[in-house]
C-alpha cells in the first residue's frame, strides 16, 4: 500500500515536471509570436510606400534608355532613380534603427 502511494507521488511529480515544462514552451511561443507580428507591422509600414517608387523608378529608367530624349530629361530620370534608391536605403536603415533600438521590445510591452 505505501509503495503505491510512492508511486502515485513519483508519477504526480513528474507529470507536474512536464506540465511545467509545456507551459513554459506556451510562453515561449506566444513571446515570439508577439514579435514576429511587430516585425510584421513594421515591415508592411515601411514597404507600403515602396510599390509607388518603384513604378517612378522603371519608368526613368525606361525613359533614360529611350535615345530620343533630351539630356535634361534623362538628368531628371536619373535623379529619380536615385531618389528611389533612397527611399529604399532610409526604409533599410529605420528597421536596422527600430531592431537596435529596443522598439520591438517596447511595442510587445504595449500588447501585454
């Protein structure tokens, strides 16, 4: 009778062991959901804009290629490319910002 209850207590001990553990992993995985959906907000925010860009971009570059174009034009076309490639450098460098900065950190603070 008493080694069934040391049993029941060993077998109670470990279950608990492993619930404990199952819990954990639950917080875990929430944690890392909670920051892939700030990535994600970040990300589609930053890139909102960038489909616009683009088409501005591959049009001056369309019409730089183009040989009857005055040299102003192809000027501004170029200047444009450029424009775009800066856009696109500042949306790099505020995510680079935002990861070094601890705002993913604070952003999940807010949805706790």
């Amino acid at each position: 009778m008493v080694t069934v209850v040391f049993i029941n207590l060993g077998l109670t001990l470990v279950l608990l062991c492993v619930a404990w553990q199952i819990w954990q992993l639950r917080l875990k995985l929430a944690r890392i959901a909670d920051i892939l959906l700030v990535y994600e907000r970040v990300t589609r925010a930053a890139l909102q804009r960038t489909p616009d860009a683009i088409t501005v971009g591959k049009t001056a570059i369309r019409q730089t290629r183009q040989p009857d174009t005055p040299q102003e034009v192809k000027q501004l076309r170029i200047k444009q490319f450029f424009n775009l490639l800066a856009v696109v450098l500042q949306t790099w460098q505020r995510i680079v910002l935002l990861r070094q900065t601890g705002f993913f950190r604070k952003a999940l603070a807010k949805y706790r």
